[in-house]
C-alpha cells in the first residue's frame, strides 16, 4: 500500500481543537492526499482554551496552509483572522482556515457538506421541500441556514429550549418556523442535529432519542448527524417505519472534502476519504 512521504517541501495542514487526538481529519485528507498524489499532509494539534490566537499566529510563522477549526475553537479564532466569508459570518462560526496572500481566511464549511451528503445519500434537493431540525446549536444553525439557501420551502425547527430555537430560526429567513416535535410529521427531510443518542451520553436505552420515531414514517428522509454510534437509536426505529435513513460520517467527509478543495484547489476524492473514514472507524 502507498504511504505519504513527508519531505522539506510537503505542505502541512492540521487540525486544532482540544481534545483533538480522537479527530478523524487526518485519516480524512491523509486519504484524499493520497489518492491524488499531493505533497501534502495533515496533522492534529493539540490546542487548549484560550490559546486560539497563539495557534493562527504559528500557522502564519511556520507556513501551515490550512486548519479545520473544531471545539472549543470555532468562535474565539475570528478575531485573530483577517477575513471570513458570509456564512461564518452569519453563523459567527469557522471550521476551516485558509491562508493567502490576503492573510488567513475563515471558513465554515458545514452547510455545504450537509448538502453533498444528502445529495450523495439520497439524492435529495431542499428545494422546494419541508425540512425539519431538530437541536439549535452549532450543528443545526449550519443546517438550518444551508437548507434555507437551498431553497427549502419550510424549515421547521423543534428545540427543548424555545428562545434557542427562535435564535436558530432567523437564519432561515421567512421559510423559518419554531414549531413543535410533532411537526416533523409532514416533513421531507428531518435532520437530528442534538447529541441525544450520541455513545457515551445518556442510559443507553430505547428511550434515548431526540423525538417519538412513530412521528416518522414512509417517503421521509431522516439524516442523524451522529456518527458514533454508527446506528443510533432513533435511526434504528426510524427504518422501521419506512424510512431512509443516514449517519453524520456523510457529512463529515463531504464538509472535510470543502476544506481540501478550498486549500489544494483539487477536486476531493470522496471515493477515497469514505473508504478510509469507514475503515478508521470500524476499528
């Protein structure tokens, strides 16, 4: 098998975030670095709180061209870069770092890998549809505002919290409804984007899942945005009653794959990432 060779000359890319030993980025771009033959490589960098600005400032010293940004990180690097595209701006969240002549760049590449995954899962177009999310947090705000900008015809958001949840709405504009659990009955497209089901959380019973899965049914999509895991709960109870389902992994690598094209200017090899993402994880 082919194995990266890291030279004098390989570009370093890296991930930062604490903890970040468990981070499954590397395997995701080492994989895709491979499969096109780059000189490139990822690394994880262990980075505590606080120390955010330290770590865009030995990105800039030591010429790391990229970063994925993961917690408790995602906010507190704005300020120490010199631009962020309108989604991080909206969501005041990076989760991707590029660096340019024009300084270092922030990123939040998310929504646009929620979106591939469900194409490349499903098939499915928002647009036009009824979506619905469950959660209010940093995932579903992604979600939420990808979804609106695709043209999702409705998009219904349920949230223990009601104030979060009203938050949340306003980045889908007027297709934005705080609505109740019992609502994504008619829904197109359900996103789990809360924790609930997620290994290590809660008991570990039947009970454990974010909404009644009898709500769901027959020609409905349900995207859990959990990867580990592989089969929660609710998407267990959820094929049982008809419908397709998915796991978070999807998203995951297509959100990485923005973050490899943005800083190589390469097409992503998906194929590649997904093999070595699904081997990583079946561990």
């Amino acid at each position: 098998m082919a194995e990266l060779l890291v030279s004098g000359s390989t570009q370093v890319v890296g991930v930062i975030g604490d903890p970040v030993a468990h981070s499954l980025s590397p395997v995701i771009h080492n994989a895709g670095f491979l499969a096109l033959g780059l000189d490139w490589v990822c690394v994880a960098f262990p980075t505590g709180t606080g120390a955010a600005a330290a770590a865009l400032r030995g990105m800039s010293a030591l010429g790391i061209a990229g970063l994925s940004v993961t917690m408790p990180h995602k906010a507190a690097v704005i300020d120490a870069l010199d631009g962020i595209t309108a989604t991080a701006e909206l969501l005041r969240s990076v989760n991707c770092i590029s660096r340019s002549e024009s300084g270092l760049q922030g990123h939040n590449t998310d929504g646009d890998g929620f979106l591939a995954a469900v194409r490349a899962d499903f098939e499915f177009d928002p647009a036009g549809k009824v979506c619905a999310v469950l959660g209010a947090g940093g995932a579903a705000r992604s979600v939420i505002l990808a979804l609106a900008q695709a043209g999702a015809a409705e998009v219904r958001v349920v949230n223990r919290t009601r104030e979060s949840a009203e938050k949340a709405v306003l980045l889908a504009g007027a297709a934005g409804q705080v609505v109740e659990v019992e609502a994504i009955r008619g829904a197109d497209l359900v996103v789990n984007a809360t924790s609930v089901g997620m290994a290590g959380t809660g008991s570990g019973s039947t009970l454990d899942m974010p909404c009644n899965p009898s709500l769901l049914g027959p020609n409905q999509i349900l995207a859990d945005l959990i990867y580990h895991p592989r089969q929660t709960e609710l998407m267990r109870q959820a094929e049982l009653q008809g419908c397709r389902v998915s796991n978070g992994l999807s998203m995951l690598i297509h959100q990485a794959a923005v973050a490899f094209e943005i800083w190589t200017g390469h097409k992503a090899p998906i194929d590649a990432m997904t093999r070595a993402t699904e081997a990583a994880v079946s561990r």
